[in-house]
C-alpha cells in the first residue's frame, strides 16, 4: 500500500473522521475542535487501535503516522503561542498609537510596533523593567515626537496597563481563591504582596499629572544639578528639565480633557493582559494536560503579580521559582515540570529578547544610514 503521509495529515485535519488500514490493523483518526476557544485551543488527535496486529502488519508505517501527528500537534503549538504573542503586541503598539494620535502626532501604526517591541525589549533586559519607557522616549524622539508628549503618552499607557493588570489579578486571586486556601494557602500572602506593590504605581502616576507634585520634583532635580559642580553642561541640563516641565504639564492638561482616550486605552489593556497570559495554557496543552483555561490563566496572572517586582533583568530565577511553585502539583515528575518551565520561558521571555535585539540593531542601521543622508544633504545646500 502506497501512502501519502504529507497528504493523509492534511486530509485528517479537514475531516472530523478517517478510517486506514494497514494490512490487518484498523485505525480511525477523530479530530474534534473546541470552537469556544477556537484561537486559544489546537486541535486534538486520538488515535484508536481497533484490532489485534498481526504480524504481516507494517508496524512501522503505523509508528510513521503518530510520529507525523504528534509533529503536527506540536507545530499547531508553536504557532498559536506565536499568534498570542503577535496579537499581544499589535494590542500594545494600538494603544501607544491611539495615545499618539490623540495627543496630535501622526505616527504610523508600524512605527508603534517597533516602539512597542523596543519597549517590552528593553523592559525584559532591565531590572525591574526600568528600561522600556526611557528607550521607547529616545527612540519616539528619532521619529519626531518631543519628549513631553512621548513621555505624557507612555505614562498613560503605563498607567492603563498597570490597572488592567491589578483587576486581573484582583479578579483571578478572587476566583482561585477556594483552592488556594485549600491546596496552596502559602501563595495567597505573595499574590497580595504583589497586588500591593502594582497598586502604588496606579496611584503614583496619576500624581505626575498634578502641576504642583510636577513642579517639585523638577525642582528637586533642578537642586541636585546645582549641587553637580563636576557637571560642565550644568546650566544646559537644567534648561532641558525646565522644557520638559512645561511640555509634559501642556501635554498632561490635554489628556485631562481627551479622558474617553485614557478609558479606551484601559478597555484595550485587558485583553492585552488576557493574551499575555495566556501563553501557559498552550504550554500546557503541548504537554498533553487538558486543565480549565480559566484556571490556568488565573494562576498565570497571579504568578506574574508576584514576582514583576523582583529587581532582576526579566525577573530571572524568580520566574523559574514561582513557575515551580505555583504549578508543582500540575506535573507528575520534576523533569517535565523543568522542561515546561523552558519552553514556557522560551516563549514569553527569551524569543522577544531575541526578536528585540534585532529591531534594535536594525533600526540602528536605518538611522545611522538616515543621518548621514541628511548630513551629505545639509552639506550640498551650503
């Protein structure tokens, strides 16, 4: 019997029943799909074996067939973390784009997905992810767009992001509640700890907002560089501070009056959480474990809640940590648990860092190339 493995895998995806035959050996191939969670789930192959295998029988084409299934559940896997990831980033650089828009800048949507992707780059390679807004307002800055707005606008972001994520967190910790009282009663003062430490941002940067806080911490600024006598560019500094003041205070009063912006970006800051999220359950599903969505991506999100905080580049180790205690029991054996701690990791932290570096090194090189075309220009008109 001639058979078209490449085909038949086709075939059986499209199809909700197949019925092969190897010699003396029958099996039906069922796909079934979840289509309430149709972008979130793959789709799942049971293989049954109905007779006896003689010995005339081929096993090898039939060891063939699931190698070939269990590659292309795998590659479905693959895929839709990947499609999690991009629809969570176009959601990101959305949101910095209806911010700019709002705030009169005409920056296009594909310039908000470098921003956005700089961002979460420079966020992950920094402690605390201290590092993406600061990067995202110098690299706003090459395309244009001052430094008060830019900063007014990822500060709004920051804030609607930083909301979304303590709902989320409040509302999975009050659903998961039960079972961590009864399972796992250890993680409930960690998970409030970090509800806590995201709270004060949500109330520390609507201060930023007030013209009289504003005022003194550039006056605070403005007194340390006073005091920076080794400093020789001192008096240009603090020019720079008085600018920024009075352009983030300008910026600052025109949100006041776009609110329905702020409330849009907050709206759009859920689901981007969701997606983000969400990222463990198709782990999950690689490794066969077929859990409530749910559940899962509750526990995600209060693992995420504990330990953002901690003052590592990407919370390194402390990820790895709290991924084996929170989801310890999950898993039958130490090793798959370490296995799925990689690829869990490989996913949300180091394919971004990877896919980060080169737009940073490529974006380099268009601006570097732009520079110099904008030199030999200056230079021929004079």
């Amino acid at each position: 019997m001639v058979f078209n493995m490449r085909w038949f895998i086709l075939f059986s995806s499209i199809i909700f029943s197949v019925h092969v035959a190897f010699g003396h050996c029958n099996i039906v191939l069922e796909t079934s799909w979840n289509w309430l969670i149709h972008l979130m789930d793959h789709t799942k192959c049971r293989i049954t074996v109905l007779d006896c295998i003689h010995q005339n029988t081929d096993s090898k084409q039939v060891i063939n067939l699931i190698d070939g299934l269990i590659l292309v559940d795998h590659l479905l896997v693959d895929t839709e973390e990947m499609l999690d990831s991009s629809i969570h980033l176009c959601l990101d650089s959305g949101i910095i784009h209806m911010l700019l828009r709002a705030q009169g800048e005409h920056v296009g949507f594909w310039t908000t997905v470098k921003i956005g992707l700089i961002g979460i780059y420079y966020s992950y390679i920094t402690p605390s992810s201290t590092g993406g807004q600061p990067a995202q307002v110098v690299y706003l800055r090459r395309d244009k767009v001052s430094v008060g707005n830019s900063t007014a606008v990822l500060f709004v972001k920051f804030f609607a992001y930083q909301l979304a994520f303590v709902l989320c967190t409040v509302a999975s910790l009050i659903y998961m509640y039960p079972r961590l009282k009864r399972d796992d009663p250890q993680l409930i003062p960690i998970v409030l700890l970090g509800i806590a430490i995201n709270g004060l941002w949500i109330i520390a940067i609507p201060l930023l907002f007030s013209p009289k806080i504003l005022k003194k911490l550039c006056g605070g600024v403005t007194k340390l560089l006073l005091k920076c006598t080794f400093l020789k560019k001192r008096e240009n500094y603090m020019e720079k501070v008085h600018g920024f003041e009075a352009d983030f205070s300008s910026y600052t009063m025109k949100f006041r009056s776009k609110m329905r912006y702020v409330l849009l970006a907050i709206l759009w800051s859920i689901p981007q959480v969701i997606l983000q999220m969400s990222v463990l359950y198709v782990v999950f599903r690689a490794f066969s474990l077929d859990l409530p969505y749910g559940e899962l991506l509750c526990m995600q999100t209060m693992l995420q809640a504990s330990v953002c905080f901690i003052p590592l580049p990407g919370a390194s180790g402390a990820q790895e940590l709290g991924f084996s205690m929170f989801f310890k029991s999950y898993f039958a054996s130490g090793d798959i648990l370490y296995t799925a701690v990689l690829v869990w990791r490989f996913f949300t932290y180091y394919i971004i860092v990877l896919l980060g570096a080169l737009v940073v090194v490529i974006d380099q090189l268009v601006f570097g190339c732009r520079r110099k075309q904008e030199a030999a220009l200056s230079a021929g008109k004079e």
